[in-house]
C-alpha cells in the first residue's frame, strides 16, 4: 500500500529549485491542498511545469502569485494577468509551448522516449535553437521529453494502492505527468480500501504514485469568463 501522508508532510521534500508538475486545467483538477501545504511551507524558485496558471489566487495560480516559481512552462497564461506581469517584468522566464507538444514532450518522458517530432511551431518563435528534421519532404521540430521531481496529481477517489479515478476535464495532463515526474504525490477527496474502486474506472494506476494524501479543502467551482 501507498503511504498516506498529511499535505504538510507530503511536500517536505520539495526543496527550493526543484522542477514540479502540476495536473489540471484553469483552475479544475489542481490539487488545492498540496500547493496550500507547498505555500505555507514557503519553497521558492520553483520550476514549474503546468498546462496554464489558472486565475489569480486559485490554485496553481498561487504559486505565481505568491512569487514561488523562477521558471514556467506552460501553454496558457491569459486568465492569470499576473503571469504575465511577471513575464513582462522579467520577474518569472516563461517558456511557452503548443499544447499538444507540451502533453506530448511530458509523455515522451513517460513513455523512455529521446522526443518527438512535430510540424507545429515551424517557422515560428517555437522553432528558435530547435533542430530540425525533414523526412519524406516535410519539415519537422524535435522536441525533447519534459521530466520533474516532483508531481501533483488530484483525483476524486483513489484506493491505498494509489489506484486513481480523475472524472471529466479533472485529468487534464495527469496521466502523462504521473509517468513523467520522479515523485508523485495524489491527493484525493475519497480515500478507499483495496477492491471498493471499480478497474474499470481507474485513470491513473498505483504504480506511478508514491503517496497519497487526503483533501481538506473544496475543489474549484469556477466559471470561465469570456
């Protein structure tokens, strides 16, 4: 079984300058209690690897608003005006990436890949100190695999194995982030004994995860603005 781990302990490893992965999409599927306990326990200089900040105050967004990350990556920083105040500033280097190359870098990693080619960002500031390939006549970017030390991942239900159930958008990244970082760190709202979740409903297997830890505070209700 996995250990199950307060949040405060969950992240005690977590040093300045570490690179870490967190799952979900604007807010949905961020795994609140884990960036609360990461926060409070106050490591900086993160580099942080993520889909998109989110909004001001809410979730990852957190961490930029709380000036904890030196680095991003990242697809998307638009709803989080601050991410970009700080890129402006020079305060935060944020490396931009498409995101199906951004989910497709992270599970390279995963998957013991040395890249992937992709058309996508020819021509383009993504290409910039990029090699390139041609192959039957079509040009092609390799880009390399993205690896962390460490990973959030939220999940609804997951049993003490770490076997994970992540409904809806909720999973956005996590199952190639769980392959991809060297810890893994679940925190689940259901906690639940060994055979009370359905095979047929786990999106992450237990294998990835290296510990568990309960959620106290509420997942995101958020509504996107226009």
């Amino acid at each position: 079984m996995k250990p199950i781990l307060t949040a405060d302990k969950a992240v005690e490893d977590i040093k300045d300058g570490a690179t870490l992965m967190v799952a979900g999409f604007m807010g949905c599927g961020n795994a609140f209690t884990l960036i609360d306990a990461l926060i409070r326990k106050g490591t900086k200089e993160l580099n942080l690897i993520t889909s998109d900040t989110a909004y001001p105050d809410v979730g990852v967004g957190r961490i930029i608003c709380q000036n904890r990350a030196a680095t991003l990556t990242a697809s998307h920083i638009g709803t989080n005006p601050v991410s970009g105040q700080k890129m402006n500033s020079g305060e935060l280097k944020v490396t931009l990436v498409p995101q199906g190359t951004f989910a497709e870098r992270i599970r390279a990693k995963g998957a013991g890949l040395g890249g992937v080619l992709t058309p996508t960002g020819r021509g383009t500031a993504v290409a910039e100190g990029k090699q390139t390939l041609t192959l039957e006549g079509k040009e092609y970017l390799l880009e390399l695999p993205m690896s962390a030390d460490f990973a959030f991942i939220k999940a609804e239900v997951a049993d003490k194995y770490g076997n994970a159930y992540l409904p809806g958008a909720t999973k956005n990244m996590a199952v190639v982030m769980a392959m991809a970082a060297d810890h893994v760190i679940l925190e689940a709202e259901k906690i639940v004994e060994p055979g009370e979740l359905d095979p047929d409903k786990v999106t992450i297997p237990g294998i990835f995860i290296s510990a568990i830890v309960q959620s106290t505070l509420p997942a995101a209700n958020l509504q996107l603005k226009p």
